[in-house]
C-alpha cells in the first residue's frame, strides 16, 4: 500500500533525524505493513511532500525503539504513542516541490491530520495520488503495491454453487444490507465457514433480471437460477459478476466467528499463510500434546481459524487463545461475557501476570464494553522468531497463566463468601428491631464512602446497622416485591419479619464514588424472596421490580446504574 502522512517540524527534526539515522521509528497511526511506501509532508513552515520511506518493520516493540530523543523539540513528546511504532527507510528525498495547493488542485479535499492511502476503494489512483506517482517518478512501486492490500468479498454461497461453477457467475440484490464496496476478489463460504477457493471478479454488470436481453453466460445464469433458486421480484436491481478460477485452496480456510452474512478479507490472509500456519500449528501439537503436563492444558478447536489455538479451562466464564498470525503475535486470556469477572481480574492484574516477565495489555475495545468478550493481551515480545521459540514460550506461559488464574479465582470465591457471611450478619443484628413509632424519610444528604476492613486479605465495605433499620421502617416492615406476601413476627409479637438487602450489592462499592449502604438501596424484602433473588428462577423480573422503583432515587445520590450492569452483579 502507499500512504501519505504528515510530519510537524515544530515538534520533531525530521530533516536532521534523516540526515544522521539509518532509519527512524514513526508512530504506528495506521495499519502499515512491511514493504509498504510512505510519502513524508513536512507542514508548516516548509509545506511539501520531502521525503519518501519504505516500511521495513512494521512491529517495533519499546526495546527496539530507536533513541531520537533529542529529534523532539519538546522532550516531553518522546515515545508518547501507545500504539507502537513502525521503522522507516529512507528511499529517496524529494529536491523540487509539491505542495499543499498542488494536491488540492489535483481533488484532494480536506485536511492531512492523519494517514491517507492513496489508492481508493476501488483499487485506484485517486487524481492527487497520481500526480505524487507521476512528479515523483515512481511508477514501479505503484505497480508493485498496487494489489498488495486486494480485498476478498467473502458471501454466503445459500444454495446457488453448482450455478457458480458452472456458469463463473454470483449475483445479489443491491439493497442496504448486501455488499457495495468494489473488490478485485471474492470467496463463497459454506456453512461452517468453510471457504475452498478464491475468484477474480472479471466485470460487474448491474441489472433487472427479467429485463436482460444479451444472449450470453449471465442470460442462461439467470434463466436456470428462477425455477430453483429465484430472485426478489421483477423490479429489483441485481449486480452481477463475471469470475474467473483464481486459485484453489490447497487447505479449506475455516472462517470463525462465522458471520451471518458478507465480509471482508485481505487476499494474503487466505493464501499466503495457510501453509506456514498448518506447519506451525503441527509443531505446536506435537510438542503440546506428547507431554503428559501440557496435554490437559491445550485442545484443538474446530471453531478456531488456523491463526489461533484454543486453551481449555475448567469452566465456562474464561478461556484464552494462542494467536499467530502475520500481525499479532501473543496470547489472549479473554472473560466471556461477564465485565464483572473482568473487572476483578484487571484489579488484581498483578496477581495475573505473577512469574511472567512481560505485563498484560488491556485492548481498549474491553474497556469501553464495545465488545462482549473481555481481553487481557500478552504479547511476544520478540520479532524474527523462530516457530520453535514461539511455541515454548506460548506453553511455559499458558501454564503460568492458568496457575495464577486457579488462584485469582479463589481469590474471588473467598471474596464472595466473605461479603454473604457480613451480609448474613447484619441480618443477626437487626434481628431484635421493634416496629418504630415515627415513620423514616429519605434525605438530600450524599452519603460518602463507608469505612472497609480487611478479613483475611479481602476489603470488605461494613454494614450500617441502623441505616438496615431505617430502611425496614420506610418500608413500613413489609415485603416490597408485594406487601400482600405473609411475614411471621418478631419475637416482639409485633414487629414482621422482613430482611434488608441491598440492591446494589456492596461487594461492588469499588465501582462507585458514594456510598452503597443506604437506605435508598436497602430494600425490605419477606425471606422467600430474599431467598428467590439469590437462588430463584424468576430472580432477573423481582430485581427488575425494585431496580425500575428505585433507579430515580438512587441518581439523586450519585449512583448510576444500567439494568443490564445490575443483572450481571448478580450473576444473570
């Protein structure tokens, strides 16, 4: 790929970096890869295109970064990207100009505030790029990098293969949800994901199917297509592609997660690293597999594409996976569906990564809940390995993992435990309330954090007695699911027997600023439901219940909630 990016003088001496360094390390703002070409525009004040680099290293970990310190202008700039950094080569440094104006005359519109490729979607020059290709007299590299990003549309084939092999022709409706990015490539999948062979899409012609009249492959595609297959009605637009055989898979490429409809891959993904995955991953079992410490470790999965292994566990709630592949070396240790559990292990990360040199990355896609499964990241921190290398670190730190998992998780147990048994206490203090005569209210106050003790090493939040009975006496010392339900008195013959339970529960005060135990987030509740909410069925519709009655009290002193975040503190 060829990309145009900018560089600042006003932060960073590039000129003087070029001038005395083999190479220099950029920020890794894009999806670069080796051999990729990067046209350099110095901004302000010099304002035109100087220097142009080749991507020898698309991966440069913190070791191998190259000291440029004294480039920054302003050193507390140094090395602040979290994202890494890709190593450059200069390969020609530009004498006459091109400038900003020049490329806004040629269509470029915008700002250049991040990474632009120069090549659009469709696998074309855009007209600024051309005359880049053109002025700088690099003709040679736009054809040799030109197709090394080619996308694949991967389809579900849904019945219609046989009418593919024979007549090298795929059609869809052009509707919302179906494909309309303009690809060099496509790649039917099968169910299960499987996907045996690649195509070249040779032209594209979009039409109505009951009104096409050439008397050719896509006529006799679509006369034998209606009596088995159809199509949506006699109006609908359809685009149809004329393929070609590009290549057949020497393995089948099994897709996981396997999507329900299109996708989008690179072409290299498909082929070019099948081979040296299937041979990686045969090394990788036999030496996990033959040695009775690893062999209840590892599994092989069905669901897994060849770039990753699964690693079992022994339960459901985590897991974690091997990853190789051309751009990710490492580890994943991923929590499944719970950011509860996630959030334990990520406050006791340290205990996590016990025994291991390298430290745990948190991707940022688990930290803004945009995805379901959680991800702590180990990365391998060495490039140019060998698969051997790469295999016995991945086992010797699987093992590590699991030990320091088997003992965060009775970690967590003994925190479970500690906080049912100081809930179950308070019970036992308030056992012997009487009824009050004056009725209690709730107040303005914003309750801070209450006091925490440590049992056994756990932080455990104390109980306000008094404000469990506040709570029972605002409730009038009835069940709040249903104050019809029948409550036995106390041993006062008067007062009925209710239990105070916190909605919110108070092993979770770490994730708010005020205080849980409050009589806002104490209900009153009979002991069969008490009981239900723990242990019941219908546990999900009473918390329901009392989330909806009480969720706008609970805003006024400072405690938000989802419905969604509750059911998940209780385990739903």
């Amino acid at each position: 790929m060829l990309w145009l990016i900018a560089a600042n003088p006003n932060k960073y001496d590039i000129d003087a970096a070029f001038d005395e360094l083999q190479f220099i390390d950029w920020t890794k703002n894009a999806n670069y890869k080796k051999n990729d070409i990067i046209f350099i525009y110095v901004s302000n004040p010099v304002q035109r295109i100087k220097y142009i680099c080749k991507v020898i290293n698309n991966n440069v970990n913190e070791d191998e970064a190259i000291d440029d310190k004294k480039y920054w202008l302003n050193s507390s700039d140094f090395n602040k990207s979290s994202n890494g950094h890709v190593r450059l080569e200069l390969i020609k440094k530009i004498k006459f100009d091109i400038s900003f104006d020049d490329l806004r005359t040629h269509g470029f519109n915008g700002n250049l505030q991040g990474p632009r490729k120069l090549f659009d979607s469709t696998n074309n020059l855009y007209n600024w790029a051309s005359y880049i290709i053109n002025k700088t007299n690099m003709y040679e590299i736009k054809k040799n990098t030109q197709n090394s990003e080619d996308t694949v549309l991967i389809v579900p084939i849904n019945g219609t293969e046989d009418l593919i092999k024979k007549y090298k022709i795929h059609a869809h409706p052009l509707k919302s949800r179906y494909p309309n990015k303009m690809v060099n490539y496509i790649a039917f999948r099968k169910p299960g994901g499987i996907i045996n062979a690649i195509y070249e899409i040779v032209d594209i012609k979009d039409t109505v199917p009951s009104q096409y009249k050439n008397n050719d492959n896509v006529l006799k595609y679509i006369k034998e297509r209606y009596p088995n297959f159809g199509f949506s009605n006699d109006n609908t637009l359809y685009r149809f592609y004329i393929l070609k055989d590009y290549v057949k898979l020497d393995m089948p490429y099994e897709l996981s997660p396997n999507p329900q409809s299109e996708n989008y891959m690179e072409l290299e993904d498909l082929i070019n690293d099948q081979t040296k995955y299937e041979l990686f991953w045969k090394k990788f079992e036999s030496k996990a597999f033959n040695n009775k410490e690893y062999a209840s470790l590892f599994q092989k999965s069905k669901t897994l594409n060849r770039a990753n292994y699964l690693v079992s566990l022994n339960n459901n709630d985590k897991g974690f996976v091997i990853r190789k592949n051309s751009q990710n070396n490492c580890i994943e240790f991923y929590i499944r569906r719970s950011s509860t559990i996630f959030e334990f292990y990520k406050n006791h990360i340290l205990e996590l990564e016990h025994n291991i040199p390298e430290h745990f990355e948190i991707s940022k896609s688990s930290l803004d809940s945009s995805t379901i499964h959680k991800k702590f990241i180990l990365n391998y921190p060495y490039n140019n390995i060998e698969n051997n290398e790469f295999i016995n670190w991945a086992i010797n730190r699987c093992i590590t993992i699991k030990k320091n998992i088997e003992m965060i998780d009775k970690q967590l147990e003994k925190t479970e435990l500690i906080n049912s048994y100081e809930d179950d206490k308070l019970q036992i203090k308030i056992a012997k309330i009487k009824k009050a005569k004056n009725h209690f209210e709730y107040t303005d106050e914003i309750i801070p954090l209450p006091e925490f003790k440590e049992i056994n090493g756990i932080k455990v939040y104390k109980r306000d007695k008094q404000r469990a009975i506040n709570a029972l006496n605002h409730a009038n010392y009835s069940c709040e699911i249903d104050i019809k339900h029948m409550c036995f008195l106390r041993k006062d013959g008067i007062t009925p027997y209710t239990e105070a339970h916190h909605l919110i529960p108070l092993a979770f005060q770490y994730k708010f600023k005020n205080s849980l135990d409050i009589e806002e987030n104490i209900v009153s509740l009979c002991s069969n439901c008490h009981n239900e909410i723990h242990y019941g069925f219908n546990a999900k519709k009473l918390i329901s219940k009392l989330f909806e009655e009480r969720k706008d009290i609970l805003k006024a002193k400072g405690i938000n909630i989802t419905i969604d975040e509750l059911y998940e503190y209780y385990g739903l």
